[in-house]
C-alpha cells in the first residue's frame, strides 16, 4: 500500500472513531471540530515527536491568551475606550502568540494562533465568552485544550497507523 493511501486509510479510519467519541460519549468535553484542527497542526508541525509537543503547548498556550482576552473584554475593562476596548484587548494578548516563539514548545506560532482563534470563537459564537475565567467546562479554553490534547494524540496515532500500514 502506498503511503499516501496508508495515511489517508488511517486518518479515516481514526477520524470517524474521533468523531463518534467526540459527539458521542465525550461530547460535553471534547469539540469534534477543534480536535481535527490539532490534528492537522500535528501534521503541519513536522507530525513527530516535537510535534506533538508543540501542537499541544502552542494551541493551549493560545487558548490561555484568548481566554484572558475574552474575560477582560466581557468584564469591560477598557470600556471607556469605546469601540477600541476590544481591539486594543486583542492586540495586547495576540502579540505574545509570536513574541513566545522564541520558546522552543511556543515556536509553532501557527498553532498558537490556532489555540487563540478556536477559543475565542468558541466563546464568542457559544456565548461562552464571559465564562472564560471559569475553573470547569463552561470555559472556552477548558474545553479547546481538552480537545487539543486529544485531536493531537490522534494525529500522532494515525501517523504511526500510517506508517504500519504503508511501510516506513
């Protein structure tokens, strides 16, 4: 079997057990979508060791960031600046996403963009947002790095499921 055949074989396989589990039996603690997106950040971060690493470090790390965001703009601070609270909020807590690029877990910036984007549109569209504070379920971050951490391990799996099935 070829490689690519072996590793599409193996992501399917995989990506259905992902989403029955996800949707299913974990669906209060796993998201199905942000799951899928750590599981193709693994890929994209080198889909090795390091790569693991740093898909789940990256990603939860910009969950962290999104989370302080969305609970300092749901709790109005720099409120008095109107339209521009908001915006300024964003831009204090994006710029650590590549200033921290210089740690070796926090140099996938991409996936530190994924964790912040799938976080704050979680709570912004789930209406989670004030939530981001919460030590439970309730909070966006909770719930994204959760689903990080296990998407990330099913993409480490499928690689290795791949390579089983379609030779080294």
């Amino acid at each position: 079997m070829s490689k690519l055949t072996a590793l599409a074989l193996s992501i399917a396989v995989l990506g259905g057990v992902w989403a029955f589990l996800a949707l299913n039996p974990l669906a209060t603690v796993a998201l199905v979508w942000v799951g899928f997106i750590a599981w193709g950040c693994y890929f994209a971060t080198g889909a090795d060791d390091a790569a693991l690493k740093k898909t789940i470090a990256g990603m939860s790390f910009g969950a962290v960031m999104a989370a302080i965001a969305l609970a300092l703009v749901s709790g109005g601070a720099l409120g008095g600046l109107g339209a521009l609270g908001a915006p300024v909020i964003i831009a204090v807590t994006v710029f650590p996403l590549v200033a921290a690029s210089s740690v070796n877990l926090l140099s996938a910036v991409p996936a530190n963009v994924y964790g912040y984007a799938a976080t704050a549109g979680l709570g912004l569209t789930a209406g989670t947002a004030g939530n981001a504070a919460a030590m439970d379920l309730s909070n966006p971050a909770v719930l994204v790095i959760i689903s990080t951490v296990l998407g990330a391990v099913f993409g480490m799996v499928s690689g290795k499921l791949a390579g089983s099935l379609g030779g080294k």
